[in-house]
C-alpha cells in the first residue's frame, strides 16, 4: 500500500474491500491552506497562453501600422478598416479579419491589449484554449460581417443613423473578445453566467443607443452570436434544457444594481463622445460651450415681439452655458450612482430614488426633445435634416431605457424591502426643504436686488417664476419661453449655484440616509443580545436571534432576551429563552404580556423539550416542528460498522488530496468569498423555489464574525464544498457548534458532505467542544412511538406542516436530510412549537409560510389557510 501524508497527518489507505475490512480510523482533520490572491491570479494567467498571445498580436499590428504613433491612421483604416465603403463599395474581403487585429489608436491598443488578457483570459480559462481561439474569431467575423450588411441596408432606406455611420471605417479588436466572451458565459456557473451577461447586454445596449458609432453595433451583435455559440461549446453532463433560474435576494439586488449603474453611465458615453448618430446622444447639443452676446440675445427676443425659433435656440443655449448648469447637467447620473448603491445594499429609499429618476427622465424627454429639435433643424453639419416621423420614433426609442428601468424596478421590489428608519426619512425632508427655501430666497433676494443687470428686461414676477428653474437640469427644462441673463455678480453666481448646491445637498442627504440602517437604530440591543448569548447561552438555536428579520426583546431587567418577529399580528419567538435557568419562566411569561400590550399573538417556535412545561402549566398547546440532531464530540470517534459510510468518504478524500480549513469569513481571500457566494448562488439558480429564510441562513449569515466555515478544499486548492457554524455559549464559553449553511459545487466529489461534517467533528473533539448539533431538519417528525395518539386540536397544523413539507421537499430535501444527518448517529431531540390557542392555528400557520417565504403572494397565502383543517 502507498500511505499519502497530509498536513493533517499520516492517512493510510484502506484495506481491499473484499477482504472484509473496514477502512482504516481517521483520527486528525485532514488540514489544508487556501489560495491568497497572489497565488490565484499566478493560477489564472499561466492558464491563458492565447491570450496572451493576442495582446502581443495588437501590440505588434498597432506598431507595425503605426495607430500607436497617430501615424497616417485614415490611409490604414482605408487598407484594412471595416465599413460599408471598404468590405462592400471597395470589396475588400479580408477586412472582417484584420479589422480584429488591428487597434486603430493609442487608446485602443491599450484597451485591446487589457481585453485580451482579462476579458479573453477569462473565457480561455473556462472554455480552453482551442475553444477560447474559435469563440474569439467565430463571433469577431460573423458579428463584424452581419454589422456592415445591416449598415447596407440601412442606408438603401435612408435611415438616420445607417446613413450616418456609412462612411464610418472600424478597427476593432474588443468585438472578438466580447464575443468570445459572452461564449464562455454558458459554460460557468450560474452566478458569473447570469452577471457577466447582464452586464455585457447593458454595457452594449448603452454604448449603442448613448454612442451610437459601428464598433458599438458590433459588438453588440458579437455578445448575439457568442451566446448560441457558448451552448454548443459548452461540456454537456446532461440533456439540454431550458429552465427559468431562481436568483437569491443578495444576486438579485446586485444585478439591477448593476444596470442601474450602467445606465447612469449613457449621458457620460454621450458627452464624450460629442456625437450625434443616436437618439441619446442628442443631448450633445445641450453642451455648446461658445458664448452668447447679451446684446444678440436681447435682439432676437425683445419683449414686443413673439418668441421665435431663433429666439429659443439663444435660450436653449443659454440655459447650458457656465460652469454650474454644466455640473448640473449630470445630476441624472449621479443620483442614478447613489440609487444603484442604495439598490445593491436592499435599500428602500434606493429602489424609490431609482424609481423617481428614471421617472423624471421619462417626463421630461418629450420637453428635452423639443428643445433638441429647434436647435438642430438645419440637421448636424454632416447628416441630412431628419423628418418629423423619425423624430417621434427616435423620442420613443429614448424612453425605452427609463421604461425598461421602471419596469425592472416594479418587477424586483420585493427584494428591496430594508426600510431606513423614520426618524432619518424625516430629517431628510426638513433638512431638504430648508435648503431648498434658503436657497431659492437667496436667487429671489438677490435677483430683485439686483433687477437692473438682468437681461433681456424682466419684472420681479418673472424672476419668481424663474427660481424653481433653477433647480432642473439644463436638458430638462423643455422648449424655454422665458429665460435670464445676470450680468452682476451676485446675480450671476446665484444663477449658476443655487442649484448645484441643492443637488450637492440632496446627494449628501441620501448618502446619510442610505448609510443609516434600520439596524443601527438597534445597535445597542444587538450588542447587548450577543452579551447574553455569550453568558447564558439560548441553546444550539440561539444564535439565529441575531439573524436579519429577528427583533431583539429584552425582561425589564436586561437579563432575559427573546428574539421574534411579527407576521401577520403573530409574534414568533425563535428559539429557547436567553436567560439564566431558573429565570425561564419569568422571561416567558414577560414576553407574553409584552405581546398582549401588543395585541399580537405570541407563538414559541422551536423551543427544545426542557421549556414546555412552562407551556404546560400555562395551559398552552404545542406540538413537533422538526427534529434537531446532536452528536456529542467529547468522545468522538468513528469506531464501528456502523460508521463504514462516512470512514470510507473521509478516507477516500484523504487519498484524493482533498482537505479541510477552519476558518472566519473576514479570514477569507477574495478568490475564496468569490467562489462561496458562486457555489451558494449555483444551488439557488438549480432550486424549484427561492431561497428560504427565517431558521435557515444565507451567504449574509455566513459573514457574521462569531461564524465558523468548514471548508472542502481540491488538490489544487478549489473550494468544493462550504458549511457554516453557529456558536453555542455557556458561561462566556463555546461550548459546542451548530450547523447552518451547506451548500456543494456541482462539480464536488460524492460524499464530501460526509467528508466535510466527520472533519468538522474531529476539528471541534480536538477543541474542547462538548457537542455539534447538525441542526433542526424542519417540518421533519421521528415516527410515532407504538400505541401514541395524535392529539386532535393539532390535527390542522399538521395538515399544513405535512402539506409545505411536501411542496418544499423536491426543492430543499428536509427529509433527505434528515436521512443523511442519521449517518453521524445523532441524539435526537425533538424541537416544539407552543400556542395558546388552537383556533389561531391556521393565522400562525400562514405566518410561518411568511416567515420561511416571505415574497409568498396573498393568494397564495389564503391558499395556505384554507388548506388548514382538513385531514388528509
């Protein structure tokens, strides 16, 4: 037999099965050491020679070409550029190709060259390098192909934009890499898949319709081609199917975060770009920078003539010009930022800020517009004037990005449901509205003040009607009929800054407002909960009270602690007292008339054995919900037949070089969190319905400092699988761990959850630690001892526990689970529910279907209650 060594320690094969013998005991974890950064990213580039390769080939072309020195870029572009006139007028065939290889400037060599290693890297590393060199020139030449025939055929209908773009030329390595990909995209998991293809359909969409240029149409046909492209490159284990994925609060949060945040960056795309190809991008005209002659301006609107065309193009002008209403052209954008922060944390007040912008953006398109198309009637210095029938259809092409916003925003609501505290919301509006008063008595006060400077004449009414004016972005204001020129300096500066610095007021307030959690508010509890948990302990559960959703309660005294929620007028209290023994009852029964003040009623929801007597002598009811399963560690070993199972998946990770590491989530590289939160969000994706909540936690759970993580770990450093661990406390000390969090990579080894659990019960015997509790398996029940009758006022409560433990099982395996925790041949102790009244069964019951699935409709709520009561 060859032994392999560990830095666990000496692990000897198994004997041949067929002799009869068991395998060999495992006594030591079998340690191991995860990959810091450093180490993944010298993992990551050694993998990507084609890569690398391709940033040497644009390197070369563009020195070779001379782009890189602004050498005779219009004659290289006319050799190997792609475009209507070159691959179609001037049949040059190869242009498809070379235009892939070609950077066209500084800029974009050094853009290409950073695509190619991180962006083409990245697809090589998942799809391999032969696949990787398909995908990039596959999608390059079909996307660059199809994006000049288009142009073609826009230009044969004299539409806008291709007749625009037609005499364009484009050498553009990015369309090959951004094919490629979007190709790899459907080959990864279900947590990169989904971001990086939302954000690359983002990204195109916005450079298309903000910047308009032929690469931008490229490239967005490139991630079109590149994802059929990824399915046929992609390693089937499985048929192929079409399946709608489920996405976790965290992901969703973060992928309309992200589009948000894309979309913020479309007004900036246009601006740098100055161009005028597309709808958005009209804008442009807004930011004319040559300055208007006070005496011009007075002559094409004099008070006793009527507003003119020219007249409102001098006051369209008018209205950009100077350093604030150019800062404040670019409040959309950075209020969208802000919401995007504020959406990515769960945040209300973030979903409403995204909702009221996008809102305004909407409203006040057409005002834009109109403004747009008196100042660009003679048509822009290189395209033909466009007719009112392609205006109105490029002004509805521009409200697609804020309605498509607002309806993602409507769609995902529910995810964004952490509120800031009221005290905070008010404090915004009152500090707001002040500002807001201050600021426009000042334009007022100094406007009148001043009446004599203002140009073209205006009366005090007329400067009253102006302040709120300045407020509203330039591009916002619509067709002007009305419009002042300040030629003091008072006037000038309150002219130009009332409104930034209302804006610069209102982003600081939001800031606040979104840095206040509701959480915060409880800090103090929060701390003081953690406290008793530490002295007195709250059982293996205890620790759940800390979870999101659970509002700390505490005795008059300070030393009992009872966390709950309420749903549906239903205070569920989670778990056993915290509190000294002997002061159970007291604690219990203050609670109790805490939620009679309330009117609530109080239900107690997995309280372990030794607490129902309080219930009992209170004359409550309670019944089984679950089962929890302790294995004591203080003598742990695996000796016996009946632990064969879990020696024989413990020894042979050991002998496949699979390891084990204790650790923290703060202990953890970026590579590590990385790949947890794409293991925990490929379970979700691959789950019949959302992930649950209330005793079972998260990836935020998972970032609690008093948390443990055992991890699964490959030869070659891969996290394979990841479990999380509560603490147990008693008397300041741990005591014991409780399992939470278990989730597995699809591509784990079979029996690495048996591998993980046997190494985390060595880890825990090796400290000291009395128990592990794999904890409660919900909904799950041990049989009914012989002879036992089933008390008939719970008959409908098991009814629905029955019912939702069949609906959830295809999806969440609780009684799979409760088969597999039987491996570690646990004590089973039974875990409770007391009520007090049995007519209030089917409201609780309703409100535990809330608690586990909170985004449950109300329908099917009512479904859910209706179904209580009847027997099978």
């Amino acid at each position: 037999m060859n032994d392999k060594t560990t830095p666990g320690g000496e692990v000897p094969e198994s004997s041949p099965q067929g002799a009869g013998a068991a395998p060999e005991l495992l006594t030591q974890p079998p340690t191991g050491r995860l990959r810091d950064t450093k180490e993944w990213l010298d993992g990551f580039f050694r993998r990507i020679p084609f890569s690398f390769l391709m940033a040497a080939v644009f390197l070369a072309t563009s020195i070779l070409s001379a782009t890189v020195f602004h050498g005779n870029i219009n004659a290289v572009k006319d050799s190997w550029g792609l475009g209507v006139d070159t691959t179609l007028d001037a049949g040059k065939w190869w242009t498809p190709l070379s235009a892939l290889l070609i950077p066209q400037d500084v800029m974009g060599t050094v853009v290409a060259m950073l695509g190619a290693v991180l962006l083409l890297g990245l697809a090589e590393r998942t799809l391999g390098t032969r696949k990787a060199a398909l995908a990039f020139f596959a999608t390059g030449l079909i996307a660059g192909t199809l994006g000049v025939l288009l142009q073609w055929l826009g230009t044969l209908t004299w539409e806008w934009w291709s007749t625009g773009a037609s005499t364009a030329i484009t050498m553009d390595p990015l369309t090959g890499v951004i094919g490629a990909i979007a190709a790899a995209t459907g080959s990864m998991g279900a947590l990169w898949r989904r971001r990086i293809r939302v954000v690359l359909f983002a990204f195109m969409l916005i450079f298309l319709l903000y910047s308009g240029d032929p690469e931008d149409l490229y490239r967005l046909v490139a991630v079109l081609v590149g994802l059929p492209l990824g399915v046929l490159l992609a390693p089937r284990s499985k048929p192929l199917t079409v399946k709608v994925l489920h996405s976790s609060h965290r992901e969703t949060r973060t992928l309309v975060a992200a589009v948000v945040l894309v979309t913020a960056v479309g007004p900036i795309v246009a601006f740098l770009g100055s161009t005028d190809l597309t709808p958005f991008a009209f804008g442009s005209y807004l930011f004319m920078n040559d300055p208007i002659d006070p005496s011009t301006l007075t002559a094409v609107c004099r008070g006793d003539m009527p507003i003119t065309r020219q007249c409102i193009r001098q006051l369209a002008r008018l209205g950009s010009q100077g350093p604030g209403m150019f800062v404040m052209s670019f409040v959309p954008v950075v209020l969208l930022g802000l919401a995007a922060w504020g959406l990515y944390r769960g945040r209300r007040f973030g979903w409403w800020l995204a909702v009221s912008v996008n809102s305004a953006i909407l409203l006040f398109a057409p005002g834009s517009f109109g403004v747009v198309r008196v100042i660009a009637q003679g048509g822009s210095p290189s395209h033909r004037p466009f007719d009112a029938s392609e205006l109105v259809i490029w002004v509805v092409t521009a409200a697609l990005v804020p309605v498509g916003s607002l309806i993602m925003l409507v769609a995902t609501r529910k995810h964004f449901g952490i509120r800031a505290p009221r005290g905070a919301v008010r404090r915004f509006w009152l500090v707001l509205g002040a500002g807001f008063v201050v600021l426009t008595a000042a334009y007022i006060f100094s406007a009148l003040v001043n009446l004599a400077a203002i140009v073209p004449h205006t009366s005090p009414w007329q400067v009253i009607l102006e302040a709120p004016r300045r407020f509203i972005p330039p591009h916002f204001l619509g067709r002007p009929t009305h419009a002042v020129m300040p030629r003091h300096s008072a006037v000038s500066w309150a002219f130009q800054w009332c409104g930034p610095v209302f804006w610069a007021l209102f982003a600081a307030l939001v800031v606040w407002v979104l840095s206040r959690s509701p959480r915060l508010a409880m800090a103090h509890d929060a701390d003081a909960f953690r406290a008793l948990l530490r002295r007195h302990g709250g059982g293996s559960l205890g620790h759940m009270g800390t979870w999101e959703g659970n509002t700390p309660w505490f005795t008059r005294d300070g030393e009992g602690a009872l966390p709950y929620r309420v749903v549906n007028g239903n205070a569920i209290a989670l778990g056993d007292p915290v509190c000294a023994p002997h002061r159970a009852e007291e604690t219990i029964r203050e609670f109790l008339a805490f939620c009679d003040e309330h009117n609530w009623t109080p239900v107690f929801y997995s309280i372990h054995p030794q607490y129902l007597p309080v219930f009992e002598d209170l004359g409550w009811h309670h019944m089984s919900v679950g089962e929890e399963t302790v294995v004591h560690t203080a003598d742990f070993s695996m000796k016996g037949k009946h632990w064969q199972s879990v020696r024989t998946a413990l020894n042979k990770a050991v002998r496949e070089g699979k390891t084990t590491v204790w650790t923290s989530w703060a202990e953890l590289p970026f590579a590590a969190t990385t790949e947890i939160a794409a293991i925990s969000e490929a379970w979700v994706a691959e789950s019949d319905l959302p992930e649950m909540g209330f005793t079972l936690g998260g990836l935020d759970e998972l970032r609690d400092p008093d948390v443990r993580l055992m991890l699964a770990l490959a030869e070659d450093g891969r996290i394979e699988a990841v479990t999380s661990w509560m603490p147990m406390y008693q008397d300041g000390e741990i005591i014991g761990w409780t399992l939470d969090f278990m989730r597995r990579s699809p591509e784990s080894f079979n029996g690495v959850m048996e591998f993980l659990i046997a190494s985390a019960a060595l880890h825990m015997r090796d400290e000291g630690c009395r128990y592990m509790s794999l904890s409660g398996a919900p909904l799950a029940t041990k049989p009914a001892a012989p002879g036992a009758e089933e008390p008939e006022d719970v008959a409908g409560m098991d009814v629905f526990l029955a019912w939702l433990s069949r609906t959830l099982e295809p999806a969440y395996g609780f009684s799979s689970l409760f088969r597999f925790k039987a491996k570690f041949h646990p004590e089973y102790v039974t875990l409770s529910m007391a009520y007090q009244d049995v007519l209030a069964l089917p409201g609780i019951g309703v409100a535990l279907g809330k608690a586990y699935l909170p985004d449950v409709s109300t329908r099917e709520a009512v479904a859910l209650a209706r179904s209580l009561g009847r027997k099978d």
